[in-house]
C-alpha cells in the first residue's frame, strides 16, 4: 500500500469506530480481515496511525480550534493535524499524502490546506492546554482522579496514555519460564522476565508472535502481567474446585489451569462461566493449545441462573471479573467512559447484585487465604443440574427414587459444554 492509501485507510477506521459503539481494536480486527491484500507491514502502519490519534485526539482538536479557522474537527482535519503536530509533516508533504489519486484521499481543500500550514512546525503539547486535553481524560472525571491519585495524577494518566508493552505468560504444564524464554530466542524474539509477575516474559518491540513455534505449541500465551498477578493471587492448588465467573475469552481460566498443574496435567476441577456461548466458543482452540483440557465450560443467563443456586457453597476459590470498559478502552474508545458512565448508573439502578457470593458462600478466616485446599469430591448434591432438594439418600439422582445408577453411568465427562 502507497503512504496515501494507508492514509485513506486510516480515515475509514476513523470514521468506523466514532459511528459506532464497538472498541477500536475489534473495528480494526474487523477490517483487514475484510481487506487480506493488506500486508504486515500496512497493517501495523495504519493501526499506530489510529491509535495515536485516539490517543491524541484531546490536544488534536484543542490545536483546531486555536487556530480559529472555520469548520468543527473531523476525521480528515484531525488526521491533517496529527501529521503537522506528531510527524512534524509539512503543507507540501501532507498535500502529496492527500493527492486525490487512486486509493489516496481526496486533495485538500483550501481551509484544510491552511490548517496544515497553521499547525507546522507546532508542538503537540502546549502550557496552556488544560489539565484534561493535556493528560487525554474527560473532563468530568478530573475530581474523582485528583481524589484518588492527588499529586501523582500527571504521572498515572500519562502512564495510561503510553502504548502497553506486550506481555506473556509462560504456560507451566508446559514448559518453565527459563525453557519458554530460550524457545522464543531461537526464533530471534528478544523477551525479558517481568518485574513482578514469576511466570511472566516481556517482549521487546511488536514481533509477529502467532507463527512461533512457542506459541503454536501453548508454551506461552499473550497476557497482560495484572492479569497474572490477579490469576496467582487467587491461590488456586492442585485438587481444588474453582470458577471463573465471568471467563470472557479465557485468559485468566488459562493461568488457573497452569497453577492447578502438577506434572503437566489439570489436577482439581476449574470451571469456567460466562453469559456469552460465542466468548466460550472462542476459548476452545486456547485450551486445546495449552494442554488444560479439562476445564468445564458453562453458559449462564444473564440474571438468576438456577445452576448457581444449585452449586451454593461447591467451590474453593470462585474468581469474578467486573464487566466493563477499562480506563484504557475509555480513552481509545470514542464515547467508551460515557458508556462506561451510563453502564455503572444503570447496574446500580437496577439492584444488580454479586452472584459470586452466592457460590462461595463459606466463611474465610484470614483473607485473602483460600479457604479450601483439599479436593472436594463429586456428589450429586454438587453436580452442575442435579440439584433435588427432596431426594433421599441412596435415590437416584434424577427421579429421587429407585436405585443409584452405577459409577460409570453417573460419572460426568471431564469436559462438558453447555
């Protein structure tokens, strides 16, 4: 792709993602799967080209506007100034970007052709920008974060304002972090350990990492070092029962299964549950490629599901992650912390409730220290749908009277997809 295409391309993304209400990484992901003659080199190019002006989008608009020139900030005006104010770009340079040729944007009109003359040679950040365009957060959020952070609010937004490194986690039913690190050195990817997580490799740069051999064979998986630390602050041992309650695409029921490991294999049950079938679809081919083969997978409804009820009190260590926007898809995302806003408001209004209380229901001494650590074997009274509070000991499990059906008859697959 010439620079203008990848320009043009640019404004299409753009426009796709402040018209509608998905994150900025799925619209992208959507798009060049739509355009496969894009190569690796053009996609990375157009999506840095996004995402800095997301990020920049604040001081952007500010510049706009002090330049007092006719017309509101649109996608072609932000891009004209992103090119000005971060690749110090000059009105000749921009205009040979904007040519109106085949697969380019459109040539510049005369009001666009003096913003990019106003704008040369300025920096992206001036004094007398205010606290919110100069940090990139809205402005109604200033008096909860000055709150929390106090003087140290510069630093914390500009940190959320960096571009992230890119973490991995060592898969430990397969492979030690020593052993993952040199397998992804013989394949020339530079990766070092991470400062706090034990179990996690920070890479240097944005290498291609879907065609190492490392991560086709499940000796590492992309997650990000919080998210690691969270998974081990859980506890989770060989032999216990634990849920993952809202397993989205499964990155964190993946480091459950690796600290549940002994010998390479799953030891313990771990289930994982979300309300969506199509995020646990998408979990198959992960679990598949990292050996933890036998973790449970079940869809709940939204609200009041019976299978929770019916497995009050079963597991050892339930983990649950709130759902929503984080403050980086707030910031990237067009519109995402008034979604975010609206979404909070709304789960208050409505009563909303946490149903993980409901599973672990168990007094703990100690917190946070797990508060079972020995394997609880499976009764019908803890089986997912066999919950009959009027059966009697010794009745079958699904009618309540008669026999019990033998052993091998009531064993339940390792695996189940509901």
């Amino acid at each position: 792709m010439t620079p203008g295409a990848r320009i043009e391309a640019a404004i299409e993304l753009l426009d796709e993602i402040r018209g509608g209400t998905r994150p900025a990484d799925q619209v992208i992901d959507a798009y060049f799967k739509r355009r496969r003659y894009a190569g690796s080199g053009d996609r990375r190019a157009i999506s840095e080209r996004v995402y800095n002006l997301l990020r920049h989008r604040a001081r952007i608009d500010w510049w706009i506007e002090r330049t007092g020139l006719d017309g509101e900030p649109d996608t072609r005006r932000r891009l004209i100034a992103d090119l000005a104010l971060s690749d110090k770009s000059s009105p000749g340079q921009t205009a040979e970007l904007f040519s109106g040729a085949r697969h380019c944007p459109a040539a510049l009109t005369a009001a666009e052709t003096e913003l990019a003359d106003a704008l040369y040679g300025r920096p992206l950040t001036h004094g007398e920008m205010p606290g919110p365009v100069r940090y990139e957060y809205p402005d109604w959020m200033e008096p909860s974060l000055s709150t929390l952070w106090g003087e140290r609010l510069e630093t914390e937004i500009s940190a959320l304002n960096q571009r992230a490194a890119v973490d991995l986690r060592v898969n430990t039913l397969k492979a030690t972090p020593e052993v993952a690190e040199a397998a992804l050195v013989s394949e020339f990817i530079e990766a070092q350990p991470t400062p706090l997580s034990p179990i996690g490799l920070r890479l240097t740069g944005t290498p291609r990492l879907g065609g190492t051999q490392a991560f086709k064979t499940g000796l590492v998986e992309i997650q990000d070092e919080g998210s690691q630390i969270v998974a081990l602050l859980t506890g989770a041992e060989p032999g216990m029962t634990v849920i993952d309650f809202c397993a989205g695409a499964g990155g964190k029921t993946l480091a459950l299964a690796s600290s549940m490991g002994i010998g390479g294999k799953m030891r313990g049950r771990l289930i994982a549950c979300d309300v969506s079938d199509i995020r646990l679809e998408r979990m198959q081919p992960r679990l598949k490629r990292s050996g933890a083969r036998h973790v449970e997978c079940r869809q709940l409804r939204a609200k009041d599901d019976p299978w929770i009820a019916e497995n009050e009190g079963t597991a050892s260590w339930p983990t649950c992650r709130a759902r929503g926007p984080a403050p980086g898809a707030a910031i990237q995302t067009p519109n995402g912390a008034t979604r975010r806003r609206t979404w909070t408001r709304s789960r208050r209004r409505n009563g909303a409730s946490s149903p993980t209380r409901r599973i672990w229901s168990k007094p703990v001494a100690g917190w946070p220290t797990p508060p079972v650590r020995s394997y609880k074997k499976r009764t019908s009274s803890n089986w997912p749908g066999l919950s009959m509070p009027t059966r009697s000991s010794g009745s079958c499990p699904s009618t309540g009277s008669g026999p019990r059906p033998s052993a091998a008859r009531r064993r339940r697959p390792a695996r189940a997809f509901v």
